[in-house]
C-alpha cells in the first residue's frame, strides 16, 4: 500500500524474501546472517516484517543485442 507523500521507484509486488533484504549478508549460496535477529536464515525464507529491499542484491540478466543492419555511416549528419 503507498502511502501519501510518498514516491516509491520500485514496484509493490516485491519478492519479500531475506535474500533481498538490506539487513542480510550472504554466507553460503543457500544461508544468509540476518543483522537485526543475528541468526542464520534460509535465502527464500519470507520476511521478519522489517524488510529493506536492496536493489543491488536482486539478480538481473543481461538484455540480448539487437540484430540491426545500421552501420556508424547511417548515423552521420552529411
């Protein structure tokens, strides 16, 4: 729910998982050491309710090239 005032850059629907939390730091691949309860988590384990997403823990994948027949001459201003 958004709440008044407030401009969220990122989609409700987020995975609420400790694996994306501000507050967890990985361990193994499957484990994370959660700094709030300071215990060990499942990675897929759901969230304690003080969830932080951290952008840059999400796992993005890389956009496929475009296959284009432009060359650097069609871009030139002549």
């Amino acid at each position: 729910m958004q709440e008044e005032g407030v401009n969220l850059i990122y989609s409700d629907n987020i995975n609420r998982v400790c694996g994306l939390c501000v507050h967890a730091e990985r361990r193994t691949d499957d484990e994370m050491r959660c700094t709030l309860r300071q215990k060990t988590v499942g990675i897929t384990e759901p969230d304690c309710g003080k969830f932080e997403y951290d952008i840059f823990k999400k796992t993005v994948h890389k956009k496929r090239r475009l296959k284009t027949e432009f060359t650097a001459d069609d871009f030139t201003l002549d």
